[in-house]
C-alpha cells in the first residue's frame, strides 16, 4: 500500500514539475542514443576490420624474362603448388596465368596497355592464409624463393597498417564509449540534482510536517527511475528507427559483405536501459542525502 | 461557525478577567520542560542562555521578545530542527536528546506547526495539503476524505478545498497551515508569528482561530511581536531578551 502511494506520489509530482521533468527525459535521451550510436557504429567498424584481414592475401610471383631471365616451367609451379598444398596455414590458393592478369589490368588501366607488344605480367598464385594474423607465416615459409619465384609479397604494410587501424579504432571505441557514458551519467545526475535542489521548499516542509526520509526520498527516486526509463525507451525507439530506415540508405553505398555486423540490438537496448535505472535511483538517492542531509 | 458560542473572551480589556482562561493541570507531566537551555551558533553567537521555563497541557503561552531574543531559536529546538548545546529539553515527558534520528518524524507528528510564511506546498491544493499531512500517518484514503473536508470547514475554507495556495489570500493561506497543523489532534502547536504577514483584521481571524485550538486542551505555544494582540489577550508570556528570559507572568502583557 506504501508502494501505491509512493508511485502515485511520484507520478504526481513529474506531472506538476512537467518541463523540469521533460528536461530530465531529454537528457537522458540525447546521452543514450549517442551513446547508442556509438555502440553500433563502433562495433560495427571493428566487424569491418575483422572483415579486411581476410583479404590480406599473399602473392608469389613467377619469374619472367623481364625479371629473371627466364620464364618459369610448369615443373617449378608444379613445385610450389605441391609446397602450399601441404602447408597448414594456407587456407586455399588460385593460380593467375599471364593471361588472366593482363585481363586483369588492362580493365583497371586500359591506357596502360593498349600498346604493349608482349605480356610482360608474371603468372601467380594467389594464397590466402587460414588466419588473417598469419599472413607473415606464410610468406616466410617461402623464404628462401624456390627456383622460378620471382618474389613473395603480402602487402606487408597494408597487413601492419590494417592491423595498427584496428588496434586503434578498438582503443577508441573502448574509450569514447567509457567517455560517454561517464558524460550520460554526469549529465543525469545533474539534471536530478537540479530537479531536487529547485524543491527543497517543499522538502523542507515534508519533513516538518513529520514525513520519514524514506517517505520523502521515495518518491524522487521513483522519478528518476521514471524519467531515465522514459528517455531510455524513447532512445532505443529512435535508435531501431534510424537502423530501419537509414542504415539501408547509407550502407546501399557502401560494399558490406554479410559477415559484418554490430552487436546484436537487442543487446545494446538492454544494456542502455539497465544503465539508467541504476543512474536513475542512485543518482536521485545520492543526491538527496547528499543536499538535504535526508 | 467560528463566531458562535463562548464569547470572545480575548477581546476584553485589562480590566476585566479572562472569564475562559485554562488553568494547568497540577501533577500532570508538563507539556515542554526547558531546564537551562543554552545554544550556542559557531561562532560564538549566543542565541539562548540558560533558558528555563516549564508549560503545562493545556496553556496558552506568549513567547515575546524583539528580532534575535531566541524566540525562533526555542521553535527550531522544540522541533528537534536543531539541538541545544547545554540544558535538557521534555517534550511529553520525554527527553529530546535521548531521542535517535529515525524517531524525530514522530515528534514532529505531534506537534502542529505555523509559521509566519505559511509554508503550504504551493503546487497542491488546499485539500491535498492538509491530506500530506495525513498521508505521512499512514492514514487511508477513506480516513482521508472524511478528516480533510472537516477540519477545511472548521477553518472557514469548506468552499475553497481546491484551491491552490496562490489563489487564496493570506489570510486563508495561514488558515490551511493551520488546518493542516491541526489535523491530527497533535497535544502542542506551535506558531512562529503567525500573524506576521496578516493585516490588523485578518489577524484577529486567526488568533480567534487559535484560542478555539486551545480550547480543545491542545497547548498552544505562539512567539509574535504584536503587542497588541497579546496585551488583549492577557495569556501567559514569557519575555526574552538576548537569549534570556527577563520575564515569565501568568496573565502577561507585551511589556
């Protein structure tokens, strides 16, 4: 019966304190969606690098006459076929004839090879590693060049940089979210601390008319529960209404196989919800005890 | 429905004897017991010293003096809003120091208080005012709605129970606080001049208001500047000055 009254108490004073009330929501709101945002985008990103470590291929090229003096002969290639074959960090290789790599280039740079004489690309073997992180391992189990490769490569600086990007997006996606969520909690317990402290008057003569602490105090934490509730809601609403809506304007331009993909959004939603009700009634409990010595 | 009955008694003159004055009750415990009270406000601002006075059930006590004499200093201790820094202080018969934190609600429900700034919570009505008071009992809904309307209408405020505080006047405003105070038949109200606010005639309203509470047994202790009030009323007064009380006379005047 308590528990009525408290809640009929609390709902009574968000509909009097109405814009005092609303500003708290809107805290709470604007905190949440960004911090939800973040979390989406930023999971999302870190998806992405995942996704680009898989492209890391390594390349063994042939020799040419252009480059070592001689072509290659099918028994050398033979060789390294065998040699990729029985390797455990080689996921699978495809083999790029002279041809095909001139087909190759002269879709990208058709101004480039309109006037060759002959082919002067080497033939390749394009391996991808089982795993992204690998990708030195496999190249240096080349090493030393077989007879007839010309060169192993593996886009050493694209590999570090991809690597370093993702080490740094993590960190920063770790961080701002650290931030913000700090930024969120700030922001609510100030505006409940201003909602309170705007109400001490009244406080004040609760407790002369001979209210019990908890009979004051109650009813503001069922308010900052409510208030945090509201915007988290609202937040996650706007957060599915932006992922529906616009997510498939901007990602239409954007090449995203299907294996990239945010946290799952449920999660998320969960997650913002429970860190306001927490913010919510601590926030308002803290403060009360706090400014008004109840 | 005030106006009735026992004859104003606290407008006679000096001349003739209050024909309803409420003698104490001998042997009874007193209602408050002040024994040396001092307190002291850092820095060493004093704002009672050795204050000593007892009140029985029952009494109507005056407690004049001019801006600082402590008379708000006795309110505040009465309350338990503050605690005195010597002497020992009964309410009831109990001792105010032997009395923890989460019994200090308690207290307050049994004593009334009104002050000068009428203290109504101004985003509620009338009705819900009073009810606040009520509610922090624990008292039902039903219990409620039979009490409020009751104690409105003895007040004069029967029409205007939803009314908000900003559409009453002063007047009124200090007759919900007053209600509000009396609610629940607390043994001692206290008013801090509650007449302060009030023009002449209004004023007359409320004390009328007050001396019927008295009536009722509830002891009334009220601190107030108005000499004439007090003078016309001839009740009991204790004078202070400086924190020390100069006077202390059974049929007072302002002084």
């Amino acid at each position: 019966m308590r528990a009525r009254l408290f809640v009929s108490e609390a709902f009574r004073s968000l509909a009097a304190n109405l814009s005092t009330s609303v500003a708290a929501v809107m805290t709470v709101l604007i905190g949440m969606f960004l911090l939800g945002l973040f979390i989406a985008l930023g999971s999302w990103v870190i998806s992405w690098t995942d996704h680009v470590k898989k492209d890391l291929v390594v390349n063994v090229y042939f020799c040419t006459e252009l480059t070592c003096g001689e072509e290659v002969g099918p028994k050398q290639i033979d060789a390294v076929r065998a040699d990729l074959a029985s390797n455990p960090d080689v996921k699978e290789f495809s083999f790029v004839s002279k041809d095909k790599a001139l087909d190759e280039m002269k879709r990208r740079f058709p101004e480039l090879t309109g006037q060759l004489a002959r082919n002067p690309l080497p033939s390749a073997y394009e391996v991808i590693p089982v795993d992204a992180d690998r990708v030195q391992e496999v190249a240096a189990s080349l090493e030393p060049a077989p007879v007839g490769v010309e060169k192993v490569t593996y886009g050493e600086k694209k590999a570090e940089r991809v690597l370093q990007v993702a080490t740094i997006i993590g960190a920063i996606f770790l961080v701002g979210s650290v931030i913000l969520l700090i930024a969120s909690t700030i922001l609510i317990a100030n505006t409940i601390r201003l909602s309170i402290f705007s109400r001490r008057r009244e406080i004040e003569v609760m407790k002369l008319v001979g209210a019990t602490n908890w009979f004051v105090r109650a009813p503001f934490m069922l308010e900052g529960i409510v208030c945090g509730l509201a915007g988290s809601i609202v937040a996650v609403v706007l957060l599915l209404m932006a992922k529906e809506l616009a997510l498939p304007g901007i990602m239409g331009r954007i090449e995203s196989p299907d294996d990239i993909q945010a946290w799952s959004f449920p999660v998320v939603a969960l997650i913002l919800v429970c860190v306001n009700l927490l913010v919510g009634a601590v926030g308002s409990g803290i403060t009360m005890r706090r400014f008004l010595r109840i | 429905m005030l106006n009735g009955g026992d004859g104003d008694g606290m407008l006679t003159t000096a001349a003739t004897e209050e024909p309803l004055g409420t003698p104490p009750a001998p042997g009874g415990t007193p209602m408050i017991v002040f024994a040396a009270v001092t307190k002291v406000y850092d820095p060493n601002v004093v704002a009672l010293r050795e204050a000593s006075f007892v009140i029985e059930k029952g009494e109507f006590v005056f407690l004049v003096g001019p801006s600082g004499s402590g008379k708000s200093t006795i309110m505040r201790l009465l309350l338990k809003e503050l605690d005195p820094t010597d002497g020992r202080i009964l309410v009831g018969g109990r001792e105010l120091a032997r009395l923890k934190g989460s019994k200090v609600p308690m207290l307050r429900r049994n004593i009334g208080c009104v002050f000068q700034d009428f203290k109504l919570l101004t985003d509620r009505t009338a009705y819900e005012n009073v009810a606040y008071a009520l509610k922090v009992q624990g008292e039902s809904k039903r219990d409620i709605r039979s009490k409020v309307p009751e104690i409105l209408a003895l007040v004069g405020l029967g029409a205007k129970m939803n009314n908000h505080p900003h559409e009453l006047s002063g007047g009124e405003q200090q007759r919900v606080s007053i209600a509000r105070a009396f609610v629940n038949h607390p043994p001692l109200l206290i008013c801090d001049e509650p007449t302060g606010n009030l023009d002449p005639d209004t004023s007359v309203g409320i004390m009328q208001l007050l001396y019927r509470i008295n009536r009722t047994g509830t002891t009334v202790v009220m601190a107030t500047h108005d000499r004439e009030m007090v003078d016309k009323m001839r009740k009991r007064v204790i004078a202070l000055e400086d924190g020390t009380v100069m006077r202390d006379e059974r049929r007072g005047g302002y002084g």
